[in-house]
C-alpha cells in the first residue's frame, strides 16, 4: 500500500492437503516443523492483509441513483456514474 511502511510476516508456508494425499500432507507438515516453523489456522491472504493495514471484508455500496420521468438517458447515466465515482472511491489505489 503506498506510503505505508510494510510490517514483516516472516517466512510462512501453506499446505493444501490433497484427497487421497493425507499421508503425504502430514510427512510435509511434520517435515516443516522441524525447521521451526508452527502451524497457523491463519490464511497466507488474511495475513498479509493484517499486515499491510488492510481488511478484506469489502465494501457496500449501492450505485443506484432515481431516474426522473423525461429525463435524457444520458443525464442518469452521468448521475449513475457521479454515485460510482463518489461511493466507489473506496476502490481507488491509495484508499484503504
């Protein structure tokens, strides 16, 4: 995120257990704990977003805006898209 200074997560390493490869999965994670790594119920997404200083719940918005009898279409739609351009700010790079 710019003009944050990134805050360090470590080394981290994700396991997907594959059907059929349980075993597998197990010799893999039993493998990385010996090198002192702990297992963590955290995703490696949720991580580095609590770690930049950014959700990832998401935001609501609701573009819609009333249309008035007789209007030109294109005066809704540039009042459509003034609402997104507003309302949907949240999306720009730097908004967080």
């Amino acid at each position: 995120m710019e003009g944050r200074e990134p805050i360090p997560i470590g080394p981290r390493v994700e396991v997907e257990e594959m059907t059929g490869y349980a075993r597998d999965a197990e010799k893999a994670r039993d493998l990385l704990r010996t090198f002192g790594l702990q297992r963590s119920d955290d995703d490696l997404v949720g991580v580095a977003a609590a770690a930049a200083g950014a959700g990832i719940g998401g935001f609501r918005i609701s573009p819609t805006v009333p249309l008035q009898r007789g209007e030109p279409a294109l005066e809704g739609f540039r009042r459509l898209f003034a609402n997104l351009a507003r309302d949907g700010g949240c999306h720009l790079a730097g908004n967080g």
